[in-house]
C-alpha cells in the first residue's frame, strides 16, 4: 500500500506461488529469483524472466520490478485511479484478457 500512497498511478502486484497441477508439489518465490508477466502474439498470458535491463535498474532484489502485464485479477491499486483509467471493460464476454487489457490501460513510464 506504500508504493501507492507514494504514487498514485502504481498497480502493485504480489510475487505468485505455484502448486503444480500433476504433483501437487508448492513451489514458493525465494524472494530472488521470480519471473514477470508477459504475452505472447496471440494475446495470451506468459511468464517471462526478468529482462537483465530491468535487473540492472533496480540494483537490489526487493525493490519494485516492472512488469509488462500482470496475472489477473491479482493487483492493488487506488480506486479513483482504476476507474480513470476505464476500469474493466463491460463487453468483454469470456474470462481471460482483463489482465493484459488492464496492464496496458495503466502502463507508464515512472
């Protein structure tokens, strides 16, 4: 909640654990190493590593790290500044593409 009372046009997303659907096996995030979220051309939601750029911008790991897109649905973000940016898009039928639509409605250069 920090980063968004510092700017207001942060979305701030968690770290995500996985539970492997075959082995039912947790996998936790180590606090270093984790991946980011991204797409593919045909729209769909992929996790990527960190860029090296990106890794070199934020000199340690617990500082925020950009992401092009996020997982959906699992964001913080301030409420007057969800609804300016369009908030969620009422014609959109099917589940899966709020998040990429969300993440390139907030992108910004800070």
């Amino acid at each position: 909640m920090q980063r968004i009372k510092e700017d207001r046009k942060a979305v701030v997303c968690p770290i995500i654990d996985v539970i492997d659907d075959k082995t039912m096996e947790y996998y936790h995030g180590n606090g270093a190493f984790f991946q980011i979220g991204g797409f593919t051309w045909s729209g769909h939601f992929t996790w990527i590593n960190i860029p090296q750029y990106e890794a070199d911008r934020k000199k340690q790991h617990h500082l925020p790290t950009r992401s092009p897109t996020m997982a959906g649905g699992l964001f913080a973000m301030d409420r007057k500044y969800f609804w300016e940016v369009g908030s969620y898009d009422s014609d959109m039928q099917l589940w899966g593409g709020e998040n990429l639509e969300m993440s390139f409605r907030v992108s910004h250069p800070n």
